[in-house]
C-alpha cells in the first residue's frame, strides 16, 4: 500500500475512534455535569437569601435575577450574580438583596483566585457578613464602610465595588420599596 | 524481574519528578495541598497507563511519520475522557485542580514515555513502565504538597496537626514555596543516590 495513503488512513481511524470514545463519555457525563452545576447555583441563591427554600431565575433586562421563595411561595428577596476583578482573576458574587427594604440579605463568593492568606480571606464569614444589612444608599468603599482585609486591598475593593456597580443597576429594575 | 525492575524504574531511579525533572508546571502548580496532589497524581496514572496500553498495541499499526499526531490523539482522549468524569462526579476536586487536568495532554512524561518506551515494547511491560511513572509522579507530587501544606496551613489532607501557636508560612502555599520545597527534595534526593552509589562502589 502507499505509505501516504496508509498515514492518512491510520490517522482518520484513530481520530474517528476518539471522536466516538469523546461522545459517548460525554453523553454519559453530561446530564449529571449540567445538575451539579445547576444545584450549585441554587445552593448559593438559598444561602444569600435567608429563609429561602426555593428559587425561580427570571430574565430582565440581559441581567438574571433569581427569586428567592419559602416553602409556602412567599417571597424572600432576590439575588444576582455579580463579578469583580481582583488581585489574581475574576472574583464572583452572588449577592442577595431585599427590594422591599433596599438592603443587602447576604453575599457569597462563587469563585475566586485570590492569594491564599491574603485575599481568599474574602471567603471568611467575617468579611462577607458585614455586608448583610448594608443599604443601597451606601458607597461600598473599602476602609471606609466596608471593613477590608489587611494586606487584601485589592481584593476587597473588588467586591464592594462589584457589588455597588450592579446594585445600582438592579435598583433601576426594581426601585427600593416597590413589588417584584 | 523485567517488569519488576520496568516499574520500580519510574518510582525511584528515573522518577519522573525528582530525577529526570519533567512534568513540573502541574507539580509546581497543584501541590498547595494534599489532597490535590494525589488526585493530580492519579490522573496523571490512568492517562498515563491507558495511553501506554493503546500506543503498546498500536505499535505496528502506526506509521513512524505520523506517529507523534497520533499519540497526541490518544493522550488528549483520554485527558478529556478524565475532565469529563472528574467534572460530573468530583466537582470541588475539579475546581481546584482547573486548568491542570485538560493540560496533562501537554505533560512531557506521558508523550515521552510514549515516545521513549511503549512505542518500543510489548503490552505488560509498557503497563508496568506507566504504572511506575504514574505512581512514581503521584508519590513525589504528594510528598511537596504534604510539606507545602504542613507549612503553609498547618494541615495535613485538611485535618489540624499543627498546634494553636503555630502562625502558617503562606509563602509555602504561593508559587516561590513550590520551587523551594522542590528544589531541596531534589537536592536530598541526589544526596541519598550519591550515598548509594559510593556504598555500592566499595564492596
């Protein structure tokens, strides 16, 4: 046989067999890939928005914002998604949020690559607390209302004003005391 | 005693960390704790084994011109085959070791051990080969994020050893601790080999 065409041969049956192995590990993988990552969204949301044992995504605006509801259907406040960038990459929040009030239920870092010690310190309850309760009125300026982590500027500053940037815009959507 | 001697190759005398120093960026960059370190590590192995196996038995069937593109096929099927399951069943190991486990189609042992051994030999002893490499990978990255760890958090695989008082090294856990720690493994290392080497001169 000529040896181009036995290279071209070998090559392509290999290639078809991966093809045929990448699709079948896929098909098997994907549906339980798709629910991790779906339950791990709503774990985040029900944490943010406390009392929530149920969420609902609705879409406005190109923002999603999630509903929170409790086991009787009653709603307990909204939460987005929010990024900021921090010292070493995106740092992603999900930010709970109370219309009726204008205030802040909670917030929870979905992701992050911060420096270990240092920034990813923003994970610990101390930092993310102290943003529950925090009203759309405040500036959201790290060493100023917002406590930040010593030697973590950076990344403290990323979250406030990650937070502030899409707080405004949600607040647009859903003005402070109005229904939702 | 050849596949013997094929697998205790790649744990002690050519490991692939210590000794011939290759696959080192997911060695520096995932040992910021134990547990990742075995997992990296036996990744590592089953990609390593089963690409082993299918190079061994495919030896005659591929053509020497275009046997590098095929190789590559093979590692990075069984690279994305690994992504996949790691990524439905073992989600927060995934998130931490990321980018670190679509890469290993990149990590020179597993297409030099293709390339230099199971392209050359039968099929039990490139299995003996890559499992040696894989384990002798695992062993070596498992041991600088043991210490890294230790170090750098005062745990051990997530559990305190380290008492109240003790204030953690971060830099352990940052980039320059991996070079650091590696780099004095690889030093006692030699010295153990020199060690053995004289004892054996002399008698």
């Amino acid at each position: 046989m000529n040896q181009y065409a036995r290279m071209i041969i070998v090559l392509m049956i290999i290639s078809m067999a991966s093809g045929a192995v990448l699709a079948l590990s896929y098909e098997v993988t994907n549906p339980t890939i798709q629910e991790q990552a779906r339950q791990k969204l709503e774990q985040s949301v029900l944490i943010v928005i406390p009392g929530a044992t149920q969420m609902e995504e609705i879409q406005k605006d190109d923002i999603t914002i999630y509903i929170g509801l409790d086991d009787e259907g009653n709603k307990k406040g909204i939460a987005f998604k929010t990024a900021g960038s921090g010292f070493n990459g995106p740092i992603e929040i999900m930010v709970g949020y109370d219309p009726k009030e204008g205030k802040l239920l909670g917030i929870e870092i979905l992701s992050m690559s911060e420096t270990p010690g240092l920034g990813a310190r923003i994970q610990e309850e101390a930092f993310k607390d102290q943003f529950k309760g925090k009203s759309v009125e405040d500036e959201f300026v790290a060493k100023q209302d917002v406590e930040a982590i010593s030697g973590a500027t950076i990344s403290s500053t990323a979250v406030a004003s990650a937070i502030k940037t899409s707080l405004e815009k949600v607040v647009e959507i859903f003005p402070v005391g109005g229904d939702y | 005693m050849q596949l013997f001697k094929d697998f205790i190759n790649g744990l002690w005398n050519e490991n692939p960390i210590f000794r011939m120093v290759i696959g080192i960026c997911s060695a520096l960059a995932v040992t910021t704790a134990a547990s990742n370190g075995i997992a990296m590590g036996l990744a590592l192995t089953f990609v390593l084994t089963c690409s082993s196996i299918l190079v061994s038995l495919l030896r005659s069937v591929i053509p020497a011109k275009v046997r590098i593109p095929c190789y590559i096929i093979v590692v990075a099927t069984f690279t994305t085959v690994v992504d996949l399951f790691m990524k439905a069943y073992f989600p927060a190991l995934y998130e931490v070791l990321g980018i670190f486990i679509p890469l290993i189609v990149v990590n020179c042992i597993v297409l030099a051990r293709a390339e230099a051994f199971a392209s050359k030999v039968g099929l039990a002893r490139a299995i003996a080969d890559a499992l040696g490499m894989g384990l002798g990978y695992t062993w070596a990255i498992t041991l600088i994020s043991m210490i890294r760890e230790l170090m750098g958090a005062g745990t051990l695989f997530g559990y305190r050893v380290m008492g109240e008082g003790f204030t953690p090294w971060v830099s352990a856990i940052l980039p320059p601790g991996a070079f650091i720690v590696m780099g004095i493994l690889v030093g006692l290392i030699n010295v153990i080999n020199r060690k053995t080497a004289k004892r054996t001169q002399c008698h």
